[in-house]
C-alpha cells in the first residue's frame, strides 16, 4: 500500500485530499506545516508529500529543500492556491527548482492529483 502525507494549513484541504487518497488505497497522514512535516518525514518516511506552498510556521519552498535532504526517495507534489510571482517565476516554478516532482494550482480536480500521484510513484 503507498503512503503519502498531506501538508496544508487549512484543515478543509487536508481532509479533502486524504479522502480522495484513502479511497484510492493510500495510507495517510496529515500535518499542518512544512515544521510538523519535516518531523514527521524523519519518524516516519512516506512513498509521496502533498504539500501547499504558503503556510505558516515553515512555508512549503523551504520544507521541500528539506525533505528532499532527509528522505531522498520521496515523491513530491507541490501546491498553491495562489498567483503571485517571485520576479518572472511563479511560486509553482519555484516549487520545481527546488525539488518538488510535480506542481499543481488550486483549485484541482481530484483525478488531477491521484494521476499526477500515480505517474510518480510509478516512475
């Protein structure tokens, strides 16, 4: 069974996204910023990280430097809900410069995310 984690400050997103996952046969768990993410990510590696960009506390940009340091194998799925611009690159582009596999903009269909899952864990 693949295992992913759910990284969103707002509770309403996580639930969303970790039902759509458990339905498809994942194994799930949740934290609601890129810090509890990290922690988590040391005790307990998953095959995939769904991870919103903007968050307080450690924001998704720096989390996935991170993760990516500590557990190298995991797949990375980034998000945002938001538009702005960091210079001529948006926070998506950003997102795939500093590790994430693949990027989505919210909102997203839910078959969006589980193929864009799939084709990872696959690869």
């Amino acid at each position: 069974m693949p295992s992913a984690m759910v990284v969103d400050d707002e509770a309403l997103v996580r639930e969303v996204i970790r039902k759509t996952l458990e339905d498809a046969g994942y194994e799930v768990i949740e934290a609601t910023n890129g810090k509890n993410a990290l922690h988590q990510c040391t005790l307990t590696p998953t095959d995939l990280v769904i991870i919103d960009l903007l968050m307080p506390e450690q924001d998704g940009f720096e989390s996935i430097s991170a993760i990516r340091h500590v557990a190298p194998a995991t797949k990375i799925i980034a998000i945002t809900g938001s538009t702005n611009m960091i210079g001529i690159l948006d926070f998506l582009d950003v997102a795939k410069m500093i590790g994430a596999h693949r990027t989505l903009q919210k909102p997203f269909e839910m078959q969006d995310l589980l193929g864009a899952a799939q084709a990872l864990l696959q690869s």
